[in-house]
C-alpha cells in the first residue's frame, strides 16, 4: 500500500509540473496576443482616423430632409 500511495504521489506532483509548464505557456502567448492586439488596434485607430470622410465628414445641407425616418408628422 505504501508503495501505490508513493507511485499516485508522484504522478500528481508531474501533473502538477506538467499543469504549470502549460500555464506558463499559455500566460506567455496570451501576453503576445494582447501585444498584437494592442499594435492592430493602435494601427486600426491611425487607418480610421486618417481617412479624409472621418476627417471631414460631409456637410448636410438639409436637416430632417430624409424620408422614412420617425419625426414631426
């Protein structure tokens, strides 16, 4: 019997082991998926904002004018 409680404890402790490797493995790429996020949002945001009809939106000449839209009536 002491030996099966043995054998069972030290397979824990290498699932144990193993568990933490994948941790570490999976903190790292989760760091690098939130790096590339971070630089694709940044660069995104840059894109939008440098196009000139977010820029300058066009003028309406009208207000209100657009039919089928709920208003006075």
């Amino acid at each position: 019997m002491d030996k099966a409680f043995r054998t069972e404890i030290v397979k824990i402790q290498e699932q144990a082991r193993s568990h933490a490797k994948s941790q570490l493995l999976h903190g790292s790429m989760l760091t690098e998926i939130l790096k590339m996020l971070k630089q694709s949002t940044l660069t995104n945001d840059d894109d939008i904002a440098n196009r000139p009809e977010v820029a300058n939106p066009p003028k309406v000449s009208e207000a209100g004018g657009s039919q089928g839209v709920a208003g006075h009536g």
